[in-house]
C-alpha cells in the first residue's frame, strides 16, 4: 500500500516539472507571467513537497522504490527501461535538487520580472528539473546518459538564453561543446559496460563488478584492466559535466546567462551530476585504485588551480563561478579517497550556501542596475544590508566556520583525505591551502563589493534599492539551509556514520575506515585556516595605505599574476590547438575537396553535356541542302545494307 | 560490261535513272545560289522517277507503272506551283533568294 | 536504229540535266531543263508510252516550266545573278561518289536479266493504243486516287492563291458614280457677279 501510493508520489514529483515546462513552453507567446508563474512554480513546490515525503520514506523510514515506467531498448542482451529507481542515495540529491529549483524558481519570479521572455525562461527551469531528476531517478545507464544529455541541453538553452547577445550564444555553445568532450568518454564508458558485462542496467553491473577484477582489455597496444578503463572513462564524462580541470573552461563563460540559471544549473546541480554518478558507480570505482587515484590528484589540481584564478578575479559572478569549480574539486578528491558520502554531503551544503550566494549576487546585481564588476561597487552594504547578510551567511558556510554547514562537509572530506595516506596527503594539503584561499577571496567580494568608498558612479548609486520580498524570501530559505543543513546531517541522520546505515548499500566503501575521525585538532584546522584567510583579506582590502597591498604583490610578482588572471591561458591554448585547427581543416576540406572536386563532378557532367550538345548542335546548320545530304547519305547506306542482305541471303 | 553494249535492256533505263537521280541531288548539295536551282533539282529528280517506273512498267508488261507515273505528274505539278509561290512571299520578305542566307533554323 | 536513237535521247538528258543545274541564270538553268524534259519525253515514246510522252510535255514543259520561267522574270534579276556559285562542296563530290557506287551496283545486280527488251510491240495488249489501255485501267481500279489527284490540284490552286494575293492597295483608281454620290462634295452656289465665292 505505502509503495504504491509512494510510486505515484514519485511520478508526480518527476513528470510534473515536465508537464509544467511543456505546457509553458509551447504557449510561451500566448500566455501571460502570471499563469506562467502560477503552473511552472506550482508544479515546482508540489515536486519539492513529493521530494520531502519520499526522503522520510526512503532514508529515513528505509523502503526503496524501484518502478519501471515501460521497456525502451530491448535489443538482445541490450535491456533498458525508463524506470524511477529512488534509493538512499537518490533521496537525497532528489531533495536538492527539487529544493533549490524551487528556490530558484521563485527567486526569478522576481528577477525576470522586467524580462521579455519569462515563460521560455520557466520552460526551460522546468525541463531542465526533469532532466536533472530522470538523471538521478535512473535505474541503468541509457536513462543515466539521456538525463545527462538533457540537462547538458538545458543547460545550453538557458546560457543562450538572452540570445540576442552574441557572446551569450558564444557562451552557450562552449559549455555545450565541452560537455560533449567529456560524453564522449561517458559513452565510451557505457560501451565498454556494456561490452564487458552485457548489461547496462546497475543492479547487474554493480553485482558483478568484483568479478572482472582480473581481466584486462587489450586498448592501444597495452593491456589496462577493464575496471580501471571503465572508471577512467566515465571520469572523462564527469571531468566535462562538473567543469574539473582541463574540461573546465565553460563553467567561467556559462555566467553569461542569468544569474538564476547560475545558482541552479552551476552551483547547485547540473556540475554535481559528475559527483552523483562517481558516488553512483562506486561498487565499479572500488575496484579499481588506479582511477580512484586519478579522481584524486585530478581534483585536488582542480581545487587549487580554480582557487587561485578566483583570487584574481573582477566579475562577481566568475569569483563564485571558480569558487564552485573548487569545491567541485574538493567532492571530487573525497570520492577520490573513497568517502563518497562524504562528498555527497560536501554536495549538499554547497548546494545551499552556493545558491544562496548566487542569488545574493543576483540580488546585488539588481540593486547596482547590472553592473558585475567588483572594482566598481563599494560602501553599500548599509543600502541593502539584508542581501549583505545573507552574503556573510553564505560565505561563512563556505569558508567552513563552525557551525555552519560547510564546516561539517569540509572537515569530513579532509578528514578522509587525511585517512587515505599516499596521494590523499598530497589532496590534504591542497585542500588545507585551498580552505585558506576560499576564504581569502570570499572576503575580497565582500570586502570589495559591500564596503569602502564607493567606486560606482552617482546614477548607479542613486538606484541602490534593497529586492522585493519575492526575491529574499530563497535566500531566506537557502540561508536556513546554510546553517541547518550541516549539523542536521551529521547529528541528527549520522550521514557521516562509517557504519554507512544511513546510505544502506546505495554507495559502496571497500575501506571502512574512510570515514572515521581523527580527534579535535583536525577536525578544527581548516577552520582555523580559514578563519585566517578572512583576516588576511581584512588586513589587505580593508587597510588604506599608501600604495595598496594588492597592486604591491602586482608589481612585484607581474608575471605570475598575469598568467592566473588569464586563468593560466587555458582557453587560449585550447583556442590554437582545437579551434583554429578545426577550422583551417574545415575551411581546407570545405575548398579543396567540396567545392573544387566533390562540385566538379555535377558541374562537370553538367558542361560536359552542354558541351556534347553545342557539339551536336553545329548539325543543325539551317541549310537545307546539308539536311539532304544527311537524308541521302543515310538513304544510301541503308539502301547498300539491304541489298548486301538481300544478296546474301540469296 | 558486256550487257551495256548490245541491244538496249531494261539495264540500261535503271541506270539512266539513277543517273539523273543523282544529277538532281548533286544539284541540291552542291551549294547554289538560288532557291530557284533547288527546285530545278527536286523536277529533275521526279523526272529519273518517272523515267524509272514508266521503263519497269514497259518491262512488266503492267500498266501500274505508268498509272502512277501519272500521279506522280500531278503531284510534281502541284508541289512546284506551291513551291513557287512560297518562294515568292519568302521573296517579298527577305529581298534575296540566296540559299546560303536560309538559315534561320541554325542550332 | 533503237539503240543510236535511245543514246542519243538519252545523252542529250544527261547533258541538259547538267546544264540546268550548272547554269549560272536561273533562265538558261530552266530552258535546259525543259530540253530535258522533252528529250525524255522521247524516250517514253520509244518505250511505248506515248501518252505519258505526250502528258509530259503538255504538264511539264507546258506548265511547270512555264511556271518557272514567270517567277524567274518576277524576282529581281540583278541581284541573283551578280554573285560567284559556290561550289565547292565536299559534301556534294561525295554524294556524287556515292551515287556511281549505287549505279555500279546495280549493274551487277540485275546480272542474270537482260532477256526482256522494254519495246513498243511488248506493251501492246489487246492490240490498244496507250491512251485506251491506261484509260481502262484509270477509270476502273485507281478510280479513287484519280479523284484524289483532282483535289490536290485544287489544293494547289488554292495555296498558290492565297498565298501570293496581296489585298493592299497600291493603286488608286477612280470610281466616277462614288465621287458623284458624295453627299457634301458638291453644292450648288449662286456667285455674285464681281465677288467671286467663299469655300
């Protein structure tokens, strides 16, 4: 009885959202905000109330719902369903994801509200919460890749979305174009998957997975364990979705679309798609330590290197655009490490307080009537002081201060990396030297944006106006979430229990001791650390001398400081190495061999025969007596045919 | 050879038609100068064809040959009249009868 | 005797079929032509036709190089008979070269024939005059296309009207009684004397 009624409450809280975007967006020129409003936001809280119910249901109370909608591929061994598979693991992201879209999505209610297309707009948050749910809901990889193509899809349609703008178009396709890099391992992946264990669906590939421990597969001219080359190739997907290192240089572009699309797609969800199939796979990634070993190195890299170009950052969207790259990476070195709830957890509360700093910025944005760059706002945290508030929560958070919720996340992945020994020391001291960067650049956007002189100009400063209730009534939301969500979890549901209860068998750990602490000093170092980089920012922005403390480290260390400004020349390098390559080829193949030889052949038939008949025409001379001559002859010859005939048959 | 010269056989007619025949087509071919010579060339070439059936006709002791020699007399009268008077208006209009001008059907 | 008489008729054909293409005036061109055509006249009579002989000169000579000769006066003389004839023409040569071939072949291929002489006595059935013989004959069974070559006479009459008739009218000629008829050309004014009249 429960399961059934819990299947349908499942199937309202994924099909509505969609329901919501189609029936929006296929009126979006005939229908008014408000109705747009009313069915997108309406179809939102439901889902997010169904999320709520069936997280007490399946983590708490512990059933699990497993319902196959209908059959879609069933090609020999090749089975796969659309199916609704919602375990602990899925309980949980399902909450945040439904939760901040629905933040998000009455937080644009009111920062759209002077925009010309707000139900395309809803639309497409809607279709994107579907996406994003089908992806999480998903019982075997078909379903898996189609959500993570879908929201790679929304994701492109919402950048884009202020399509006027060339450099949001621009924008747009790279995200896209990246994310396909990074697919094309996942699809290799679930080739190799499927090639190995004849199967796609994860009941069946999770169970067997210990048992192919030994095989190996000839790629390339050297043997790789097939484990290992599965894991490394569904991380190449997770590299392009969750912008980590290498495949991350659409995440900084991606702020071109609006700054609700940021908080939802590239703080909250979309990047923590690669986390959540890292933790999915891990019966698959607990088998191989070579690719847990890459996880690692390549998030700790990631952490650091996207921390130090925040530092040097203008635009207050792409300070918290790097920052999320970041922690991004640290979730990535706590599955590197095995501490997969760890980094779920890690996923959750950076959700909220990312969210939450998103909209604030949103928030801010409005109130200096669009203007993004740091070094022109200053001293007006006394005009929007709530928005400063929630910024000081959400930084908080995430510089790790006890007791908010990312010092819980933050020192249970250290915590680990600390456990793992070999490169987990090394991911230990990044992350340590990273905690200390977060905070130092979450307080320069503070600092630089709510306090000191003001840099704006007078009609900017003149419009400095506090956002309306519908706009600060998420960031109230997020902010409890921000403080609550991490003691919550490890107090009250034990997310952090190296027993694992909480997660029963939705993420697997080979090495028990993942998880376990390490005692008081430990747990509060990068606190500390933390609590350190907020002084250092006080003493560097805060303090005016003479010459500034920043344009003195500029001046002595200018070459440094321009490469991490220009985000080490990624896209640059990128840039000669595939673009410009790709359209020499393009241009190359496009001149030589389509339109000078593939064209030659219709355009040479065609003068080829123009040429026979101009030929052929020279016949019709006009002249009478050439036509009888043509006759005469041809009468001749047939007449001296015949009567050979004629002779021979006689 | 020895047919040719002896007493006159139905030979020697056939191959007077064909003689004329070919006059009147050389006449056609061969360029001229006027539409005039084209048509003197189309009578003479009705003429071997007269001389043709009336001298088969004589051969086979049948009278169809010279029957149709009669229509083709007719008809050849009748063509040239027209003929004729086609090249009269072709004249009115063009102001010359050269036949290296009538090309207006060049392709 | 038939013999020299069937050479030399035959010749002067061959050579008047000659002239009359050769000739460089169209007139010259259709005298020989009509030399032609009684030269073949002749030979029909010596074959026994004497009919269509005689039906060759009358139509032939009689009127369709007659025909010929008035158009010939009608078109503008100077012009057609100024220029050069081109003939050189390959074309020709080898429909000439093509056509010996022909008579050349039929000389070997009527080899095994020469048993019958085409002569006056060979066509005289029933001991009838030509004219009788074909008259049997052309009222009887080729009643029809008799008929028919009657109405491509009439056909020919017509298409040559019409197609010459011009309905212009170059000439103008007086008709006295429509000149008179005319209402207000003529009015009838008693002059003052000494003042003469306004018109």
């Amino acid at each position: 009885m429960i399961s059934m009624a819990l299947e349908y409450i499942a199937l309202l809280m994924i099909f509505a959202p969609l329901l919501a975007s189609v029936v929006v967006g296929l009126n979006t020129s005939r229908i008014s905000t408000l109705i747009t409003h009313i069915i997108t936001c309406g179809a939102m809280v439901a889902s997010t109330l169904c999320a709520w119910f069936i997280f007490k249901q399946v983590a708490i109370d512990g059933h699990t719902i497993h319902v196959a909608l209908f059959r879609w591929i069933d090609v020999y061994s090749l089975k796969a369903d659309w199916a609704i598979y919602i375990d602990v693991l899925t309980a949980v992201m399902l909450v945040v994801v439904t939760t901040v879209s629905c933040v998000v999505h009455i937080y644009s209610i009111g920062y759209m509200a002077h925009d010309l297309h707000v139900p395309r707009f809803m639309s497409y948050l809607s279709l994107f919460t579907f996406f994003m749910m089908m992806l999480v809901s998903a019982d075997n990889f078909m379903q898996l890749f189609f959500g993570w193509e879908g929201v790679g899809l929304s994701s492109y349609l919402l950048i884009g979305f202020w399509f006027n703008k060339t450099s949001a178009n621009a924008a747009a396709m790279k995200a896209f174009l990246v994310n396909r890099v990074g697919d094309i391992g996942l699809a290799l992946g679930i080739f190799l998957i499927f090639y190995v264990f004849n199967s796609v669906e994860f009941s069946h590939v999770f169970s067997k997975a210990a048992s192919f421990n030994e095989d190996t597969i000839h790629i390339f001219g050297h043997d790789i364990s097939v484990i290992t080359a599965i894991c490394l190739l569904l991380f190449i997907g997770c590299m392009g979705k969750s912008a980590q290192l290498g495949l991350h240089t659409w995440l900084p572009d991606a702020m071109e679309g609006p700054t609700p699309v940021s908080a939802l797609i590239h703080a909250a969800t979309m990047v923590t798609a690669g986390v959540f199939m890292l933790a999915r796979c891990s019966p698959l990634f607990e088998c191989s330590p070579v690719a847990l070993t890459v996880v690692t190195a390549v998030g700790a890299i990631t952490c650091i290197f996207a921390a130090a170009i925040a530092m040097t950052q203008n635009d207050i969207k792409k300070i918290i655009a790097y920052s999320t790259c970041s922690q991004l990476g640290y979730m990535f070195f706590a599955c590197g490490v095995s501490a997969y709830p760890a980094a779920i957890f890690h996923l959750t509360t950076h959700a909220f307080f990312k969210a939450l700093l998103f909209l604030s910025a949103g928030s801010v944005i409005h109130a200096m009537s669009n203007e993004q760059d740091i070094n022109k706002m200053g001293g007006i945290w006394r005009k929007i002081p709530i928005t400063y508030g929630m910024m000081w929560i959400g930084s908080l958070a995430l510089a790790g201060i006890f007791p908010f919720a990312g010092f819980y996340s933050k020192d249970a992945i250290l915590e680990a990396a600390l456990n793992a020994g070999g490169i987990g020391l090394m991911a230990y001291g990044i992350g340590i030297t990273v905690a200390l960067f977060t905070a130092f650049y979450s307080w320069r956007l503070l600092i630089l944006s709510f306090h000191g002189k003001s840099r704006a100009d007078s009609h900017i400063s003149e419009h400095i106006h506090e956002s309306p209730i519908i706009m600060l009534l998420p960031l109230f939301i997020l902010a409890a979430g921000s403080i609550a969500a991490g003691w919550y979890g490890v107090k009250i549901l034990n997310v952090l229990d190296p027993e694992m209860a909480f997660w029963r068998k939705s993420i697997i750990i080979l090495n028990k001791k993942a998880l376990s602490h390490h005692g008081l000093i430990a747990e509060y170092i990068p606190m500390l650390l933390g609590l350190t980089g907020i002084i250092a920012a006080y003493l560097v922005y805060s303090i005016h001398t003479k010459n500034r403390y920043p344009d003195l480290f500029i001046a002595k260390f200018p070459k440094l400081y321009t490469i991490v400004k220009n985000k080490f020349y990624f896209d640059e390098a990128y840039n000669l190495a595939f673009v410009q390559t790709s359209k020499k080829l393009g241009s190359v193949l496009w001149y030589y061999i389509d339109a000078t030889f593939i064209d030659s052949i219709p355009n040479g038939m065609a003068a080829l025969s123009l040429g026979f008949s101009k030929m052929i025409s020279k016949f019709q001379s006009g002249y009478l007596y050439h036509y009888i001559m043509v006759m005469i002859i041809s009468a001749l010859i047939i007449l001296i045919t015949a009567l050979n005939m004629v002779q021979l048959a006689s | 050879m020895t047919p040719l010269f002896g007493d006159i056989t139905i030979l020697h007619y056939l191959i007077l038609s064909g003689i004329i025949f070919t006059i009147g087509v050389c006449g056609i071919s061969v360029h001229r100068r006027s539409i005039i010579s084209l048509l003197i060339s189309i009578e003479l070439m009705l003429l071997a064809v007269n001389i043709n059936f009336i001298a088969l006709s004589g051969y086979w002791h049948n009278y169809d040959g010279q029957i149709f020699s009669i229509f083709i007399l007719t008809v050849a009268a009748a063509e040239t009249a027209i003929g004729l008077a086609i090249l009269i208006c072709y004249f009115r209009n063009k102001g010359d009868i050269e036949v290296s001008q009538i090309n207006h059907l060049k392709g | 005797m038939a013999n020299i008489l069937f050479y030399f008729f035959s010749c002067a054909l061959v050579v008047a079929s000659f002239m009359s293409i050769s000739m460089s005036h169209p007139v010259h061109a259709v005298l020989s032509l009509i030399v032609a055509f009684m030269s073949a006249a002749c030979l029909f009579l010596m074959i026994g036709a004497e009919y269509l002989g005689a039906s060759t000169i009358i139509v032939y000579v009689g009127a369709v190089a007659v025909l010929f000769l008035f158009v010939v006066m009608m078109l503008n003389n100077d012009k057609i008979s100024s220029k050069k004839p081109q003939t050189s023409n390959k074309l020709g040569l080898l429909a000439m070269v093509a056509a010996a071939a022909v008579i050349y072949y039929f000389t070997t291929a009527f080899n095994n024939s020469p048993s019958f002489l085409p002569t006056p006595e060979s066509l005289a059935i029933d001991k009838d005059s030509n004219t009788l013989a074909i008259g049997k004959i052309l009222y009887t069974e080729y009643f029809l296309p008799f008929q028919v070559s009657g109405l491509i006479l009439l056909l020919a009459m017509v298409g040559a009207i019409m197609l010459t008739l011009r309905h212009n009218k170059p000439t103008k000629r007086q008709d006295v009684n429509k000149q008179i008829q005319r209402e207000k050309a003529v009015k009838l004014v008693n002059p003052t004397t000494g003042k003469g009249v306004k018109l």
